[in-house]
C-alpha cells in the first residue's frame, strides 16, 4: 500500500484520527506500507527515532516489521530513489538518463528576464 499525504492527515482532527486508525491496521497485517510526506507544513506522523527533515518517506516491509527503512530529506536535496517492497523489490524514483539529466539541469538555469514586445 502506498500512501501520499495530505494536509488532513498532518492536521490535527478526525482526518489525522482515521489515518493513524488505517495505518495501525496495516501496520499489524501483512500489507507492506509506503507513506509519502512531502508536505513540509503540519505535524509530522508519529514515528520512533524519526530526523527532522522537510519531507519524508518510510518504507514498511511486512516481513520485517517492527523495523522500517526512514528516507528524510530536506528542499534542496534530491527526492531519494526508494525500494518499494513487492514480490521483489522496485525502485520508485529510477535515476535519470544523462540526456534527461542534461534537460533538467538546462531547465533550472535562471535566465535573465525578457522584454515582451510591445
């Protein structure tokens, strides 16, 4: 199962309730758990030995529970590729190709601004 955060779930309230409800029940079956935060506003989800970082992801394997895999990282870092336990293992961000690479890097350049003609 994989999940991706949304601002109900890191505010407090009856949203934040039922999620921490739903990820116990999966927590305590065979399910393997993928949870995204990439919301740097609200309170993180409770987690034992968890890093203060802007985004996170942790990564559940039912097979290893109660040890989990914690991916934190901050805005200026890149996303982490991530094993998502499956029947075998896939990786959820792949590295770039060098030609893509090259695109991205172009692509966040600054360029000085432009005159729109008259």
């Amino acid at each position: 199962m994989i999940e991706l955060l949304s601002p109900k779930n890191k505010r407090s309230g009856p949203g934040r309730e039922a999620y921490l409800r739903k990820r116990r029940q999966v927590m305590a079956s065979q399910t393997h758990w993928v949870e995204i935060d990439l919301l740097r506003g609200g309170e993180p989800l409770p987690l034992r030995g968890a890093i203060a970082a802007d985004y996170r992801i942790l990564v559940s394997a039912s097979g290893r529970r109660p040890q989990a895999q914690l991916y934190a990282f901050n805005l200026r870092q890149p996303i982490p590729s991530i094993p998502v336990p499956l029947d075998g293992e896939v990786t959820l961000t792949p590295p770039l190709s060098e030609a893509d690479a090259a695109w991205l890097a172009e692509l966040l350049q600054p360029h000085p601004p432009t005159l729109a003609p008259p």
